[in-house]
C-alpha cells in the first residue's frame, strides 16, 4: 500500500512540474511581447515628435516666405523707381538758384518737381525703402561700390567723399549699391593706405 501511496504522490509532483515548466516560457514570452511592445510605443512617439517638428518647422518656412514676398515682391519695381528719384533730383540740381528766383514758371515747375520728389520718398518710406547717402563714412563694400579714389581728401583712407549716385535698401536688404568716391590715403595723411576697391 505504501508504494500505492507513493505513486499518486509522485505522479502529482510530475504535473505540477510540467505546468511550472509550460508556465515559465509563457511567462518569458509575455515580458519580450510587453518588451517589444514598449520598444514599439517608444518609436512610434519618437516618430510622431519628429513629423510634429517637422510640421512646425514647415508652417515657420512658409509664414517667413509669405512675409518676404509681401516685403521683397516690389524689389525689381522698386529699382525703376529709384532711376525715376535720380532723375527728379538731376532735374532739381540743374537749375541755378538765380534762375529760380528771377523766373515765375522756373520757380513753379522746380516747386511742382520737389513736391513730386517728397510724395515719392514718402511713398518710398511706407514701402520700407531707405536712400543710402554714406557721405563721411567709411566704405562698406556690401553697401557701396567704389568709383574711383580721391588724394588729399585730409580724410583718412577709404572714407566717402563723394557720391556719384545714392544707393537704396528695402527692409534692410540691398536694392542698389552707392556708387562713391573714396579718399585714398597718402603718407602725410590719416589712414596712410588705400582701401580696396575690388572688394
């Protein structure tokens, strides 16, 4: 009877092994599948953070192109109407201050030109086009282009003296260049060098 007794016992012992033993790989497959779960969930944010960023970063392109068309779209309009401010004031300087005074219809046609001349650089300010008249100052080869250099200034080199034809910016951006004289320095004055004009 005893080793009936000691069969179930040993036969139970078995099973319950057998179940511990199924139960273990079931166990070990849950924690990879939780695993590559939480991998997969990590990558998939990480994924949607990036086309958020990425969405982001399109709609600021797109607003700074709107704002640069709506502020640079009249640039090459613009250029012809500074040639039209050049000549109002060709026209200005043309005529002597005596002439002026003596003759009525002198006087009111150089009125009228001035009055057109204030209306466009007012025009011009709303626009946000700005003249550049870098007289006295020294050249800055993004705004200015040198013409030719000019001895015994008593200036130190590379500082406009002259201005052939003004230049403009719109927004802060070059619209046309200055065309300048610039002082070129000698041994007896300031600055002793002369400044590049290629540059």
């Amino acid at each position: 009877m005893s080793e009936e007794q000691n069969k179930p016992a040993d036969a139970e012992v078995e099973p319950t092994a057998a179940k511990d033993a199924a139960a273990a790989p079931e166990a070990g497959s849950t924690d990879d599948r939780t695993a590559k779960l939480e991998a997969e969930v990590a990558s998939l944010k990480d994924q949607l953070l990036r086309a958020m960023a990425e969405t982001e970063n399109t709609r600021r392109r797109a607003q700074r192109d709107r704002e640069d068309a709506s502020k640079y779209a009249v640039s090459s309009f613009a250029k012809e109407l500074v040639t039209v401010a050049d000549n109002l004031r060709r026209a200005l300087d043309a005529v002597p201050a005596e002439g002026r005074e003596q003759d009525e219809m002198l006087k009111g046609l150089t009125v009228g030109v001035e009055a057109t001349e204030r209306q466009l650089f007012a025009a011009f300010d709303r626009a946000g086009i700005k003249r550049i008249d870098p007289t006295g100052e020294m050249f800055d080869p993004n705004f200015h282009q040198v013409m030719f250099e000019i001895e015994h200034t008593g200036k130190p080199a590379g500082t406009v003296v002259q201005i052939l034809q003004p230049g403009y910016t719109i927004h802060g951006r070059l619209l046309r260049e200055a065309m300048v004289g610039v002082a070129k320095g000698g041994p007896n004055e300031p600055g002793g060098q002369h400044v590049d004009t290629k540059a």
